[in-house]
C-alpha cells in the first residue's frame, strides 16, 4: 500500500501564495497517477490538478495559470504550487494517489487552505 503525508496549508491574504507537498511512501512503484482535490464547505470534493498515468497534467479552469502542480521522478511527492489565491480557493485540500494495488486509490489527511484579508 501507499501512504501520503501533507503539509503547507494555512492562512493567505489575496493574491498571496503558498505551496502544498505530499510526501508518499510505502509500495512507490505501484503509483499511476498523482493529483490533488479540494472540497469547500457545502460542496463536493473537485479536481484541482493532477499527473494522468502518462504524465501529462491537467488542470481545473478555475485555476489554470495560477496553480502549479509539479513531482518527483521517483513519484514520491508531489507538489502544488498556489499563486494569486482568491478567497473562493478557500477549501481542504486532498493529495491523491491512484494505484495498482487495493485499495486502488489513496487520500490523504487533508490541509486547510484559507484565503482572507
């Protein structure tokens, strides 16, 4: 199995940044695709970014040119840089993990990014 550990949440004003890591380990090589979500109050849990099993990336329009995601070679972390943050990027954000192995799919804990003035 896989397991994921975050960091770098917390509180920024508008326009500020910051930058979320996900370190994985366990059974590395069974990693195909490494993302991250985020869920604001009331509403469902989205895509924010995410490495497809081929290695391209993928990005939600709410945060294109703003949002970086960015990995390791050894896909043992991945990385979300946060730039321009709004206070509607305000949510708990998820690193992801898809794998070959049961349970196939793995979250993390979850870090709370809050964007306020």
């Amino acid at each position: 199995q896989v397991q994921l550990v975050e960091s770098g949440g917390g509180l920024v004003q508008p326009e500020g940044s910051l930058r979320l890591s996900c370190v994985a380990s366990g059974r590395l090589s069974s990693i195909i695709a490494m993302g991250w979500y985020r869920q604001a109050p009331g509403k469902q849990r989205e895509l924010v970014a995410g490495f497809s099993s081929g290695g391209s990336t993928n990005y939600a329009d709410s945060v294109k040119g703003r949002f970086t995601i960015s990995r390791t070679n050894a896909k043992n972390a991945v990385y979300l840089q946060m730039n321009s943050l709004k206070p509607e990027d305000t949510a708990v954000y998820y690193c992801n993990v898809k794998s070959t192995l049961f349970p196939y799919e793995i979250w993390g804990q979850g870090t709370q990014v809050t964007v306020s003035s």
